[in-house]
C-alpha cells in the first residue's frame, strides 16, 4: 500500500467511505487496517439483512477476498 502512494484508512475515513458509497462491502468484505483495537480491526460484511460492521482479529488469514481500504498519501 504504501509503494503505491496510499496508507491505510482511519475509522472515519473509512465510515465516510461507505456512507458515500454504499453497495461496497456487498460482494466482498473492506477491512480499515488505520486503526487496531485490542488486536482486531473494523470491517464491512455482507449477510441477508445487508452491510454489517464488525470487528474482526489481526491474527485471522486474509482471504484473497478481502479489500483494504486505502487512503492517498
């Protein structure tokens, strides 16, 4: 991320992310690497009811499925 002019999103940045655009998150999950808590990090699901945001563990294995949410430098 960082090779590429980007640093990870900050909870905010990432909460006006997904207000400002919200069908992200419904075909694959975001993850915000900005801000560690307690060894987890926020993220956006999809499940029936729609978007969900929970916490998920720094130790889980990232999937190839995940997106990272970057912010420009």
């Amino acid at each position: 991320m960082d090779v590429e002019g980007f640093r990870p999103a900050q909870p905010i940045e990432f909460l006006t992310f997904l207000a400002k655009n919200p069908s992200e998150g419904l075909n694959y999950p975001i993850i915000c690497l900005g801000h560690i808590w307690n060894d987890t990090v926020p993220g956006v699901w999809k499940n029936q009811a729609g978007r969900w945001l929970a916490f998920n563990s720094c130790k889980a294995a990232w999937s190839g499925g995940y997106r990272f949410l970057g912010v420009r430098k």
